[in-house]
C-alpha cells in the first residue's frame, strides 16, 4: 500500500513514518477474522484494514473528518491484527500515531473533548483516582445496581509478612496509577512470592504512571513526558545493580518494552529508554524461570479461568506465560473459548465506547464461563476491574494465588 504524502506532510517525521510503515500492508483481509470491532460490527471501516486506508487518505489529503475520527475512536488496539496480520504490518504504532495526527487536523464536540480531557487529567495519577473511587464508594448505595457495579471497592493495605532487604537480587517494580490507587495488594502480593526466591522488588516513589492513558488518546507529547520521569526515576536503581524493572500489569509493560522505539529520536533519553526496554519483564517472566513446585502443597484448588490480556498475548507475545506458571504451581484450570478476543477494557475504552465496550464484555464473560470456573484470573488491572463489573465469580490478579499458596506455607494452612 503506497502513501503519497500531502506537503503539509512531506516533512513531518511522524508523517512518514506512519507512510513508511503502511507500505508492509497487502490488504489481504486477514486481520479482520480476529479483530474485536470487525466482528462486532462488520464494517470495514472497523477493522485494522480499513482503518490503515482512512489513516492513507488523510496522509494523502491533509485533512480527515468525522468518519475517520470515529472509526479510530472504535479501535481497541488490542493488536490482534498484529498476531494475525502475514505481513508483519506494525498496526499498533500506525494507530497511535494515526490519532495523534488526526487531533491536529480535526476538532472534536465539546462533549468528547471534556470527558477525553477528564481521563487523561485523573486516570494517571493514583491520587486522583483514591479520591474518585473513595466518593464513588459513598455514593454507591444511592445508584442504580447496573452503575453501582462500575464502581470498585478499594482494596484495604495488605497484609506484612517479613522483610526482603537481606535478597541479593534486586528488581525494579513499575507502581503505576489506577492499580496503585484501587488494587495496592497486586504489588505487595508479587513482592511476597518474589521473596520466596530471594529477590527483593522495589519501588521507586518518583516515578508513576507509564504514559499509556496520554500516548493513546493522541497525545503522545504528554506520554512521552510520563516516560522520561519514568526513566529518571529507575536509572540511579539500575546503576546500583537492578537486574530488571518488573511490571505487574500488562497494559503498562506493553508500553514501557517500548521506550526504546518511543524516544529513539530524544538524544537525552534515547539510549536509556532503550535499555529500559530491555530491562523491562512481565511479572510472569520473572516466575517462569524459578521452581513453581514450592507452591503446590498449598495452592488454591478453585477451578480457574485465565484470562489473558490483549496486552500480554498480542502486544507482549506471552500469550501461554500465566497457565504454564498457574499448572506448575499445581493450580486447576478451567477451559476457555475465543482467547485471543479483546474483554473490550482497553484503557480508556469502556468508558469512551461503551456499548461496543459492554457487547465485548458479555462475549469475554461466556468464553471464560464455558467450563463453570470459580474463579477468573488476569494481568491487568484495566481487565481486572472491568471483568469484575459483571462477573458471578471473583476476579483476581493472577499473582494473588501464588501469594495465598506462600502465605499459607508460612503459617501452615491450606
């Protein structure tokens, strides 16, 4: 797919990039068989393809307009298309940057631009969010059920099991925002069970979220900007001798695996995003390397669902990382359908999509259902929360179970 560029283009660097990277599509339609918004709604506007020649004509017109604007709207960038696609076509940063070319040249409603605007000023911050979930929780008993259930129940401070200072292995953990406001337990619970193999997990307190919420809302300069705080946060723990930075949600560790590609052109930050990025590991990364057996004596005997994010399975390429880690350790697993279907999350989306969003939700709940599971695991908070909005059975992070196997070793329980 050839792009002539638009002069207003002709010497934008993001321009033609993007042109660059369209030239691998053949528009052979097999990114459609697995993409969540293609099926739902059978567009071809909907689907990666389609989307790729809306992104085109604005590259070559200079211009786009409300139909382009909606149709990039709807895109998950789950990155499905990015497993299916034969050409190796790099959809996820055609996307991105789409978006963020897109906003300069059209102007959204009012309503759009208020509640976009309102995401990306809370949703980054743990603070803020503490304090919207904290008055949702009080406002609760007054809504009805269905938009009661949309709001989380903050998880109260873990418990305290012993100190990991005296580990000889150091790691690096990403705290992030909405996790670290509503589900603090998720990282206590990775630094217990990393324990078990005497690895310490740090935290750095200047560092936050990792940009994901700004970069894909088309505003990739504010992004950036969470990436570079980022980094300088981390670098004086990697200079000391971290040996990773660990991220316990999927979502975010998509995003900080590529610094390196995001601030290639910073010639501040570009050779330290870039080891950033290959010191960066999925928490299930870590665990898959050390000897699961310890947990099996007292792990969980619930039949589990996993339910692996779009994040993990498409973006990361560790689509069979948690059920590999959840058998070794002795836990059973229940059957799932349509694995490589988006749960329809997606950061932001469920709140700016959703129908499409609620319409994904009910197929998600149904593959994960199939084998009757009393419980439903995941790696990511968005999907955590999400899932858990509707679901008849727990929704957890996956790492809990390992947590309450080490807990319970400990105090002999099972």
């Amino acid at each position: 797919m050839q792009v002539k560029l638009h002069p207003i283009y002709e010497e934008h660097r993001m321009a033609r990039e993007v042109a660059s990277l369209v030239k691998a599509c053949v528009h052979c339609g097999f990114c459609n068989a697995t993409c969540p918004t293609y099926q739902d709604r059978f567009d071809e506007r909907d689907g990666p393809r389609g989307r790729i020649y809306l992104i085109k004509q604005m590259l070559e017109h200079g211009q786009a307009g409300d139909v382009t604007r909606t149709h990039l709207d709807r895109c998950l960038t789950c990155r499905a298309c990015e497993t299916t696609c034969p050409s190796g076509v790099q959809y996820g940063r055609i996307a991105d940057t789409g978006r963020e070319l897109l906003e300069n040249v059209t102007r959204r409603p009012f309503r759009e631009r208020f509640l976009r605007r309102m995401v990306r000023l809370i949703f980054p911050y743990p603070r803020r969010v503490s304090a919207l979930v904290g008055l949702g929780n009080i406002v609760k008993p007054l809504l009805p059920q269905t938009l009661g259930r949309q709001i989380p129940v903050k998880q109260t401070a873990a418990r305290k099991m012993g100190k990991t200072t005296s580990a000889t292995r150091k790691m690096i953990v990403l705290g992030g925002c909405v996790q670290a406001a509503v589900t603090p337990k998720t990282n206590d619970a990775a630094r217990r069970v990393l324990s078990r193999f005497d690895i310490d997990l740090q935290e750095s307190v200047s560092a936050g979220c990792c940009g994901a919420v700004d970069y894909h809302l088309g505003a990739q300069k504010q992004g950036l900007d969470f990436a570079r705080r980022n980094i300088d946060a981390w670098w004086p723990q990697l200079e000391a001798g971290a040996e990773a930075i660990v991220t316990t949600a999927s979502g975010c560790g998509v995003l900080v695996k590529d610094y390196g590609e995001m601030l290639k052109d910073d010639e501040s930050y570009a050779s330290k995003a870039l080891r950033v990025s290959e010191l960066t590991k999925d928490l299930s990364e870590v665990l898959e390397a050390e000897d699961l057996s310890v947990f099996k004596q007292f792990a969980s005997t619930a039949r589990t669902a996993v339910h692996c994010p779009c994040t993990l399975l498409h973006g990361q390429k560790l689509g069979a990382s948690l059920e590999r880690i959840l058998k070794r350790a002795g836990i059973p697993l229940a059957e799932t359908t349509e694995k490589h279907l988006c749960c329809g999350s997606a950061g932001a989306y469920s709140l700016l999509q959703p129908d499409i969003s609620q319409r994904l939700l009910t197929r998600k709940l149904k593959a994960l259902s199939v084998d009757e599971p009393e419980q439903i695991v995941t790696a990511n908070i968005g999907c955590q929360l999400h899932l858990g909005t509707r679901s008849d059975v727990p929704v957890m992070h996956w790492i809990e179970l390992l947590d309450s196997a080490t807990w319970n070793s400990t105090s002999g329980r099972r």
